[in-house]
C-alpha cells in the first residue's frame, strides 16, 4: 500500500528529522498503452508534479507491460498498479494516487 508520499518521521525516535520518501510512478509505455496514450500522460504527469513542487520528491519512470494491457494507460504508484488511466481521467487518478497521500 502506498504510503505518504511526505512521511515525517519523529526525529528522536527514527533518528533522523522530516525525512522524505521517495515515491516511484511509472508509465507503462508498453505497446498497447503506447498505442492508447501512454506519452501523453507522461506529458500530463510532468505538468502536474511540476504544478504541485513534486518533482524532486518522486522518481518517474517508464514500465514496459503492467499486465493490463486491456483496460487502457496502466501507471503503477509504488508497487500499486492501476489500469484504465485516460486523459480524462487523469486529474482524478493523480489526486487519488498522489495528492491525496501527500501531508
Ligand atoms: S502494455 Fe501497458 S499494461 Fe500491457
């Protein structure tokens, strides 16, 4: 389960302060998400990240098959994949996946 993107942890106990985790997202830019948008969304993921100072605390990158290839762009949120991302969808999946897990 994704955690907070942000955790903070309490300094005297983890030993250390405000200490940032870093989250991958990857974009499947298999040949059926390809086909489907998938550059696209790596377009409109930069867009967002940048929008929201995300872009030094998350890791892109590009994943080759998800293994759903059927219900359209698959992204995969630490070890979280999900299907059917569109560009219409886009705002809600990020808000979703990263956004909302962000302190
Ligand atoms: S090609 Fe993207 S999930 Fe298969």
């Amino acid at each position: 389960m994704l955690v907070n993107l942000r955790q903070h942890c309490s300094g005297a106990s983890a030993g250390f302060n405000n200490e940032v985790v870093i989250v991958k997202i990857y974009v499947c830019v298999g040949s059926s998400c390809h086909l489907r948008g998938s550059y696209e969304i790596v377009s409109l993921l930069k867009q967002k990240l940048a929008e929201n100072k995300l872009e030094d605390e998350i890791n892109l990158g590009a994943a080759f098959c998800l293994g759903k290839c059927t219900e359209g762009v698959t992204m995969k949120f630490n070890d979280e994949v999900v299907g059917g991302v569109t560009k219409d969808n886009f705002d809600e999946v990020f808000n979703k996946y990263v956004l909302s897990r962000t302190v």
